[in-house]
C-alpha cells in the first residue's frame, strides 16, 4: 500500500472521529440532529385551568416581511387608511405609543444576527396562554409556544450553558435547573423562563406554566387545554377557514372583568337612557362566565364564539326569551330575507317572546312616555292599561318580528304626500306574523278603526283643520295600505301598514310598504331581493344553520343615511356638552348683580324677569352661534371619517343562537379593499 494511500486513510478515519464525536457531543450537550417534532397540538402542552389562551398557526403568511402585515400596501392604498392616518393615528401613537412599539418590532432582526424572528420561532405555530393577576392587566403571568426552527432549538438549546454564551457579560443572569432555564433581563422586573420540548419553543414569566410543558407531554396532553371539552366544543369543532389558521381564542371572562374592574351591571338596565335600559334588561355582561372560539381575517372577518352563562344570574324573562326555538338557514332563504330590497341597509330577524320585548320596553321607557301611553289606551275604551295591550300583542302575533331599513330616498310630492319636520330619517318597516291569520285580520281592521275613531287623541289630522288625517289606497296586488298622518312622525310624517298573508307591516313610509310588496311578491330584475345578493347568501350559507337573531348590514348602504344625521348629529354632540341651564343662571347671576343689584334669582317679578332676558338670551344666542361655527364642522369631520371607515366594510352578516346556558354569535364580513 502506498503512503498516499495510507495517508487518506488516516485522514478519512480521523474525520469520521470527529464527525462522530461532534455529532455525539452536539446530541449530549444541545439536540439530537435527528430527533423527530412533537406530533400533537401545542394546545396539548397548555393546562386546561388557564384563564386565557390564543393560538395562530401560519403567522409567517400574515407577517411579512417582518414586522409588517403582509396585507400592508393594500391597507394602505384604501381611503379609510388615508383618512385615518392623516387625522387619527397621531392621537393614538400618543396613547398607545405604537411607532415605539413597531421600532422595538423592527429591531428584533439586528439583535438575533439579522434573521427574520418568524423563521426562527413561531412561524408556523405560536400559542399564548396565562393567568389573570389581580391588579393591572400588565401583570397576568404567561407562557408563549411556538413551532421552533433549527436556528431557534439551537438557541434554545445553548442558553443551557451561559457560559458559552458569556450572558453574564451582557448582563443576563441565567440559572439553569432541569430542563428550563431562568433568565434575568436587564431592566426587567420579572424573570423569564425558557425551556425545548423537541422543536417547541416555551417562553414566560411563569415557572409553573413552563413546567407544565413537559409534565403534559408526560403525560400524553391529560388534563390539557387542548383536550379539555372547552376546546373540543368551541374551538376545534368550530366552523374553520381550509388552511385553519384562523385565531384560536379563550378568555375567563370573569376574571378579566374582575382584572379590569369592569361592572357586571352593563349595559345598565336602570339607566335613564332608554337603549341601555332596554338592551340591559335582555342581557348583562356579567351573566357570561367565559369566551371561547375562533376568529379569522382572510379577505374579511369570519368570527364563531360561544359565550358561557350563569344560570344563576339570568333573569327569568331572560331564561324565556333564551329558551326560544331558532331559525332553520332553509326558512331565512326562502321565507324572510326576501321581504328585503337587494340595497337594503339593515335586515333583522328576531325570534324571542314578543311580549316579554315589549313589556321590558315598557319598563325602559321614560315615566312620562309610560304615563302618556296607558292615558291613551284608557282613552279609547279598549285598554284598561298598557300591560293588557301588550298580552292581546302577544296572543295576537308569533314570537318572531323583522326589520327592515333603507335610504329614504322615495320622491316627496308635497301635493300627495303628509307634511312633515323635514328631518332626515331611513325608510323603515317592522313586519310581525299572526298567530291566526283570520283572527288576526279581523282584529287588526278593528284596531284600526279605533284609531280612526280617535284620531284626536292619536295626533293624527289632515292637511287641513278638520281634514280625516287616515287613508286607505289599494296597490297593485289588491293589498289595502292604510295610512295614518301625524306630523310629530319624524321625517316622514305618517305611518303605514298593510296586512299581507299572515304578516301585519308597520312602516314609516307608504311608498316603503309598496316597494316591499313588489319586492316580497313579485321579485325579479324590477324589485331584486336580498336573497338576490351573491354576498348575502354566501355568508349565511357559512353561518351556522339556525339562530334566534339574524341581521344583515349594509355600511355603505348605511353610510348614505348616517350622511343625511351627520349635521344635527355633530350639533347635538357639540350642543349638548352644555348645560344651557348651568349657562343660563350663570348669566342670569351676573347681569343681576350689575344691572339689577339686591335682586336675586328666583324671586323676580315677571316684569324685571323679562327685562333680565333681554340681557341674558343675546348672550346664549351668541354662545350658541360661536360653539356652531367653532366646533360642529370639526364634529361633523369627525361623523365622516367614522362613517368612511365603516364603509371600509362592504357587509356584514351576524347568527347569533340563544339558550340559557349559551349565546353562541356567528359574523361574517367581506373586507374587499376597493375604497
């Protein structure tokens, strides 16, 4: 053999020593080359008593390149992005310091040698999961999973031997017990603990959540988050985008709001605004125990969550109107949604008690209002009080009502039509079905004779004194609209209604209840329906197959009515942050001590009273003038660039399912980027 020959030898087997010893070492002292990934989800590594979670998969597709949102230059080419980068975004870069934020983001590169950090950790999957401290929100401890990549182990792996890594020279403490190290960051007030279970990543400040990742994997994910009913029901048997990358979400509910010190009593039912009072007699936050779904972002916003309720703490007309039977998808397609016109802003279908609604409405209503209505019913003979009017409403309709609103963009004729305050105001029409439809015929005609007989009371009159102010037209079809003027009707001055098939139509507009007849019963080209609407019958179809609420919304269908509010409502804004009566005997005390010395407020006659007038309304006046010309443009501003960023949104469709143990809420919105 020659010494050529020898000599590779000795080089090949030296080389192969020292592969084998390198590979053996770098298997001991940091991971196994060949080691295999953890084969289940990483919702198996967190416990199942958390009080929150959130998990993404695929975050490298929404991240790109880091840390901007792969989606960024359409964003930003929409007008909404426009608007709100020109006149929001400063206010709230102020508060939440987001370009602080974002820098700190874009630097995470430079400090791990210029890598792109979802490449290395998280990419594929990351999962949060903690514990509510009580205290700030700040101070929950938590725990972050997340698919690691060969680079990511490696550092994982080499944080083992701080040492090596001379973090003491960079002021990092690190101790090492097990398999998890500890780590003391500069400036940090809690530790951070990292630990590698195969390629899984596992960082946070707390001990115990740390741990329990290889407790867990020991024990084959028993007692575990991800195996627990709360994910299998909510998260895991959730309707799912093809790629299931949606958000994986959970949220002790009561311990957040308890973290925040947010109040159960929300919305408020005793609150002197009827809305509130209304929707907290229905509902109140703090009967839901906990939340739990998915929510997704592809081209839009798919969203299914399940909120979980305290039987103990839902009222008894709550635990009625919850124990409702739904809606099947088959009735909507073929039986509601065609009551509405393809460009309709708002559809909604409500299947719950209808004297349990209209009692608790009663109850949310103003004392005077409740006064004003029993006096009226009492004085036509038919209704000791309103609560009996309310239980033959209940005896006479099905548990189920709908709306529907549009643009009230109908032709005035003022030689046809009911005078009115001129206010703009949507186009709409409750629609209520009869439990028996010739029952029900012959009392509704009854009851609006009496309404004819007693049009005085009614505020119902004609165009001129004396003049019957009720009206009966036949439309196309044979249907019989009876109309009721009354000029205290914003906007449109009268009421309309019709009885067809089984259904009883209220409106605010006759010419709303003819376009809806058209609509309902002849369809076509002419009158196009809302189940015409490619995106309305995609979304719902994606929905969940029944629900006691369904709605439908239009926001730039809904931006042209919200245009026509904008001016009064940016008045009433302005205005109303006044106390016109504070103001007034603010002035009143002030022109009474220098032109009426020794007089005092309250004790005038009304002589010296409307002398003190002429001083004090000019200067109201003039306030009020200013605060139009000063602030309601600015306010008005505002109004429209809220409306412009709702139109970003091309539609939205909510499911939502009642039961007294679960409300489980379905949207689905389209996102289209085109303005």
């Amino acid at each position: 053999m020659s010494l050529k020959s020898r000599l590779v030898r000795i080089v090949l087997a030296v080389l192969l020593l020292v592969l084998f010893a390198g590979y053996f070492a770098f298997s001991t002292f940091v991971f196994s080359p060949t080691e295999s990934d953890f084969d289940a989800d990483l919702s198996t590594l967190v416990p199942r008593q958390v009080d929150f979670y959130v998990a993404k998969a695929d975050l490298r597709a929404d991240v790109a390149p880091w840390p901007r949102l792969a989606e960024w230059k359409r964003i930003e080419a929409t007008p909404a992005w426009a608007e709100f980068s020109k006149h929001d975004l400063e206010e709230f870069d102020r508060r939440y310091g987001l370009n602080k934020v974002y820098e700190d983001l874009a630097r995470i590169p430079q400090q791990i040698r210029g890598y792109d950090p979802l490449d290395v950790f998280g990419g594929n999957n990351v999962s949060v999961a903690g514990f509510f401290k009580p205290g700030r929100i700040e101070d929950a401890e938590w725990v972050v999973l997340g698919r690691a990549s060969w680079k990511g182990k490696l550092a994982a792996s080499l944080l083992r031997h701080p040492g090596l890594l001379k973090l003491d020279a960079q002021g990092i403490g690190a101790e090492v017990e097990g398999p998890i190290v500890t780590l003391t960051l500069p400036g940090q007030q809690r530790p951070i603990h990292v630990t590698r279970l195969r390629d899984v990543v596992a960082v946070g400040t707390s001990l115990e959540l740390v741990r329990k990742v290889h407790e867990l994997d020991d024990a084959g994910g028993q007692d575990s988050f991800g195996l627990g009913a709360t994910y299998a029901d909510n998260i895991q048997q959730a309707p799912r985008s093809p790629d299931r990358d949606d958000f994986e979400v959970y949220v002790d509910w009561r311990k957040l709001a308890e973290n925040l010190k947010l109040s159960g009593r929300f919305p408020d039912p005793d609150s002197q605004d009827f809305l509130p009072a209304f929707v907290g007699r229905l509902f109140q936050l703090g009967s839901v125990k906990s939340l739990a779904g998915v929510v997704g972002f592809r081209g839009g916003i798919q969203a299914d969550l399940r909120a979980e309720l305290s039987s103990e703490l839902i009222t008894p007309v709550q635990k009625r109107l919850y124990a409702q039977r739904g809606f099947e998808r088959g009735e909507v397609l073929q039986s509601y949604a065609r009551l509405a016109q393809a460009d309709a802003s708002v559809f909604a279908l409500i299947q719950s008690g209808l004297s349990d609604l209209l009692r608790e409405m009663l109850a949310a209503s103003e004392p005077a209002l409740r006064t004003n209505l029993e006096d009226l019913l009492r004085s036509t003979g038919e209704f000791p009080d309103a609560l009996s009017f309310i239980n033959e409403m209940g005896g006479l309709f099905k548990s189920r009502v709908a709306l529907v609103m549009r643009p009230n963009d109908y032709k005035y004729d003022a030689a046809k039509d009911p005078p009115n305050d001129g206010r703009p105001i949507a186009a709409w029409c409750l629609v209520f079905w009869m439990e028996s439809t010739d029952k029900g015929r012959a009392r509704v005609d009854q009851l609006h004779q009496i309404v004819n007989r007693n049009q005085g009371r009614f505020g119902i009159e004609g165009l001129r004194p004396g003049e019957s102010g009720v009206f009966r037209n036949v439309v196309a079809g044979g249907f019989e609209i009876w109309e009721f003027w009354n000029k205290f009707v914003p906007g449109t001055g009268h009421v309309a209604t019709v009885v067809a098939g089984d259904m009883y139509w209220i409106s605010n507009s006759f010419k709303m209840v003819d376009d809806m007849i058209k609509t309902y019963y002849t369809g076509g080209p002419g009158s196009p329906r809302l189940t015409d609407v490619p995106e309305f019958t995609t979304l719902f179809n994606s929905s969940p197959g029944s629900g006691n609420v369904v709605a439908w919304l239009n926001p730039r269908s809904l931006g042209s009515i919200r245009r026509q509010f904008a001016k009064r409502g940016a008045e009433e804004q302005v205005l109303g942050k006044i106390d016109w009566k504070v103001e007034r005997a603010r002035l009143e005390d002030r022109f009474l001590k220098e032109k009426f010395p020794g007089r005092r407020r309250g004790e005038l006659d009304e002589g010296t009273q409307k002398e003190l007038d002429l001083f004090v309304d000019p200067e109201l006046e003039s306030m009020e003038a200013r605060l139009r010309s000063e602030q309601v443009p600015a306010a008005m501003a505002e109004i429209e660039r809220e409306i412009l960023y709702s139109e970003s949104l091309k539609c939205l469709l909510a499911v939502m399912s009642l039961d007294p143990k679960t409300i489980t809420l379905s949207l689905r919105g389209l996102v289209p980027m085109d303005r």
